[in-house]
C-alpha cells in the first residue's frame, strides 16, 4: 500500500497564537511551541501579565493586551497579526461553584463571556488568517461529561465549547478545530477559585487513578498533539489523569 500521506504538518517555523497564554495551561502552550521553534504571540487582558509572559518566554514571543469580552478588540487583533497557523484558546476565569438555586441570572451570563462567546468569536476573526494546514484548538473540562452538584455552569460551558468544536471541524475543513478536555492541573487559576489551593488540589489529585493532578507542561503536550498532528479534527482529547472513570 502506498502510504504517502502526510500525518503530521510542516514545521517551518510556524506562528501560534495564544490566547490565555499569559498564565497557566496558555503559558505552558506557548512556551512549548516556542521550544519547538515556533513564533509565538500571547494575549490576555493584564498588560502586567502580558509583559510578564513575553519576558519568561524569551526571544520569540510578542504580547499583546486583549480583551476576549470585547468583540471589536478581537477583530482589531486579528486584522493586526495577520497570518498565522495555530490557534490555541485557553482564556478564562476562575470556575463559579455554586448550587443553581444561588447563581444570579447576571453571573451566568458573564460566565459565558470570554469561555464561549469570546472562543466563538476568536474562531471567527481568526479564521480569515489562518494559513493553509492551520487549527485551533479550544478548551474544555471534565465536567463536560462528568459533573458534580455545584457545577452546572463549568458543565454547561465546557459541553458548549465542545459542541462548537465539532461543528466548526465541520464547517471550517479543512481548517482542523480541535478541543482539549482538562481535567484539574496545578495553575494560577486555583488561587483565586478556593481558599487553600494546595490543600484543593492534593485532595482532588488523591481521588485520581494518577493520585495527583496535572501539570501545565502535560496539558501543554496535548495542545501540541493536536496542533501537529493533521488527522486530528473535531477531537476532543481528554486529558484528566482518570477523573472520567474514577
Ligand atoms: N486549571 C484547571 O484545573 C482547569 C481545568 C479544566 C479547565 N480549565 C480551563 O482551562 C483554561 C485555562 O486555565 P488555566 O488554569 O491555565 O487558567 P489561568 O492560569 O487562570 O489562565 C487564564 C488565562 O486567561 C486569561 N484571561 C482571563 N480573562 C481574559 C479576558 N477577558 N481576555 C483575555 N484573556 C483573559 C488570563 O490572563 P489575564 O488575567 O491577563 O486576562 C490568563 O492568561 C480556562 O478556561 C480554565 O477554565 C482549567
């Protein structure tokens, strides 16, 4: 059998761009795909934080201050970048856990503001200037198919942003569009989620198959997977130290 095809994209120095890749899993993105010698621009709305990144990653990387709730902003971003051939989306906010009897209409709402709507509409602007054999790739989170009382706001996103994934695969070929479902890793993210993070995250990690929680670095390798790998789209890689059965 002749087996030419390609299984994996070219890797001339290609351009990733990062959004939420100023802290946590994004950082952790970018700072591999600079490794691999790619060019990367990190985004996030802190221009501290953004100055912060590009220092920590070095030579290759340009920042720059968005925010992903302003839709105008996205757009502007886009058009200014121009080409590009990765998307990765990793922005957002510390979880609301709460029971649905105390969740305000107006809190549910922002929730979906920069995980889903400013996913959708990144997709969106950037979709004109993604270069042939390009991908984004999104973020969910095990909730999407493993809840717990108390999250059916992270459930209800994360199970969106999945959806989107499968019907942009779909709608943008062959532009891939991929989706990394995380379960816990140790980042930023946590101080400000719960009071003692450290404590949070060794008793969730306990619970695992794994028995510790993940770290940005092993979340970061499956964003590049699916950067890399052209037969994967419409995937949605779960990468949760066994949360899904435990
Ligand atoms: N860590 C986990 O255990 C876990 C598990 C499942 C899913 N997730 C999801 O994975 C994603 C990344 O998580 P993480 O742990 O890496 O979080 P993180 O360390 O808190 O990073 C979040 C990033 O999003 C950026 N961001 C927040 N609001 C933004 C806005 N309005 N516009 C642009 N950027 C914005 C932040 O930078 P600025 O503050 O500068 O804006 C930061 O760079 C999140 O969506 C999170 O919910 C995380």
């Amino acid at each position: 059998m002749n087996d030419n095809t390609p299984h994996t994209t070219q890797h001339t120095t290609q351009r990733v761009i990062v959004i939420g890749g100023t802290s946590g899993v994004g950082f952790a993105v970018a700072r591999a795909a600079a490794d691999r010698g790619s060019d990367v621009v990190v985004a996030s709305s802190n221009p501290e934080r953004v100055d912060r990144a590009v220092q920590r990653l070095g030579g290759r990387a340009e920042g720059v201050t968005l925010d992903v709730a302003d839709d105008t902003a996205l757009a502007a971003f886009f058009s200014r970048i121009g080409e590009f051939d990765h998307l990765v989306y990793t922005a957002g906010e510390p979880l609301v856990l709460k029971p649905l009897a105390d969740l305000t209409g107006a809190e549910a709402r922002t929730f979906f503001e920069r995980r889903f709507w400013g996913a959708l509409l990144a997709a969106k602007h950037a979709t004109p200037h993604l270069r042939s054999g390009g991908s984004i790739t999104f973020t969910s989170g095990a909730f999407a198919t493993r809840p717990a009382p108390g999250t059916s706001l992270g459930a209800g996103i994360t199970a969106a942003v999945e959806g989107l994934t499968r019907a942009l695969a779909v709608e943008l070929a062959p532009l891939r569009v991929n989706a990394v479902r995380l379960g816990a890793i140790h980042t930023e993210l946590w101080d400000s989620t719960v009071p003692d993070p450290e404590a949070f995250l060794r008793a969730q990690g306990s619970a695992l198959p794994v028995q510790r929680v993940g770290t940005p670095d092993e979340a970061a390798a499956a964003y590049l997977h699916l950067l890399h790998n052209g037969y994967a789209t419409g995937t949605v890689l779960t990468l949760d130290g066994g949360a899904s059965l435990a």
